[in-house]
C-alpha cells in the first residue's frame, strides 16, 4: 500500500525496497500487484545491491547537509540573537530549530 508505515516495511527507509530471490541470468517478466485508495504512480528500477547502498547513500548524505546547513543557520541566529539581547532574533532562531 501506500501508506505503509517505515516500521514494517521489509527494510527501513524511506523508499520501498524488496529483495528478488537470485535467479540464473535469462529474460524474465516482473508482474507488480498494487492495491491502493488512489491513483499510483510506480518508478521502479532494479540495482545490485551495490549500487542501491551507494544511492542510498548519496540520497542521505544530501538530506544531511541540508539539515545540517539550517542547523548551523538556526544556531547562528540564536548566539547573535543572544549576543544583541534581540527578542525577536531568539524567537526567530528557536523558529528555525524547532
């Protein structure tokens, strides 16, 4: 479905894994079953698990930064809010980090 919460998917995360029982090399056909309450869109592509890890990896590695880039924003705000004794600074820093 989509909306299966992290907790029980097969593999935590955000995006929807499942592992394929290894096969011999040959063609084969992959049927999908998608049951859900509204329209589905499904972007799919098999990796190697190699591959998957470092995607995965660079996917989260992004997202840290950008946290981390407002983090730093955030606590910038609050010491120069404090150093100026700004109410507003401070209201505005707790804002960011909240």
């Amino acid at each position: 479905g989509d909306h299966v919460p992290a907790s029980a998917r097969q593999y935590g995360g955000r995006a929807h894994i499942a592992a394929l029982p290894l096969m011999e090399p040959g063609d084969y056909r992959l049927y999908v079953r998608s049951q859900s309450n509204s329209a589905n869109l499904i972007w799919m592509t098999l990796w190697p698990a190699t591959d998957l890890v470092s995607s995965l990896s660079f996917r989260d590695l992004a997202s840290n930064v950008f946290f981390g880039f407002i983090l730093a924003l955030g606590l910038a705000y609050l010491a120069l809010g404090l150093i100026a004794r700004d109410r507003i600074v401070v209201l505005y820093s707790i804002w960011v980090l909240a």
